[in-house]
C-alpha cells in the first residue's frame, strides 16, 4: 500500500516539475489606464513583415500587466495592441521592459523603458 502511495506522490512530482518554466525568459511590465472593462491585450510577433498573435494579456483591475516569454535567441520586435492602436518594443535577449499608456490610443500616449 505504501509503494501505491510513493508511486502517485512520484507522479505529482513528475507532473508539478514539467508544468513549471524555470528557465530564462524575458519580461513585459507595466499599465495601461483607460481600459474598459473586459479590454484586452493582444501580444504580437513578426515574421517576416506579418504579424501574428502570441498571447492575450488579460490585465489587473488597476490596468496593470505582466507577461514573460521565452528568447528567440536573437533580437526580434513584438507591439501590444489595444483595439486597432499599438506599442512595439524590441526583445534582444533576458531582458524587462516596461510600458505605460493610457487607452483607448496607447501609440499616441505611451513611454516605454
């Protein structure tokens, strides 16, 4: 009965560790104010001039977001994208950027660091 027990624990312990993502990633952070409830961001790569959609950002009640992704391995732009108005910034490698904007035009009105 004990080996069942040893058995199913090492099982969890298999799944729980192929679940989680430790290596490197970079980082997206920031908020974006004037977001109507249910709005949603569109994370978006390029490949050779089109763009495609990664992953959909849902954002905090204060408008806050986070996102980590994995490195492609070279640099690469990605843009946020709200509605039809969008933000891009480049990924080189580990790192974090930071963007802030106000909706419902985040092109327009955004710093980014």
């Amino acid at each position: 009965m004990k080996s069942i027990y040893r058995i199913a624990l090492l099982g969890m312990a298999a799944i729980a560790a192929s679940c989680s993502n430790n290596g490197p990633q970079w980082h997206l952070n920031g908020s974006i104010e004037g977001l109507a409830e249910g709005d949603n961001i569109i994370l978006e790569g390029n490949n050779q001039g089109y763009w495609y959609v990664i992953d959909t950002i849902h954002p905090s009640k204060d408008g806050s977001i986070k996102y980590a992704g994995e490195p492609h391995g070279y640099p690469d732009i990605f843009r946020i994208r709200v509605g039809e108005s969008s933000v891009y910034f480049p990924i080189d490698s580990l790192e974090t950027v930071t963007v802030t904007a106000t909706a419902p035009d985040i092109a327009a009105n955004h710093t980014l660091s």
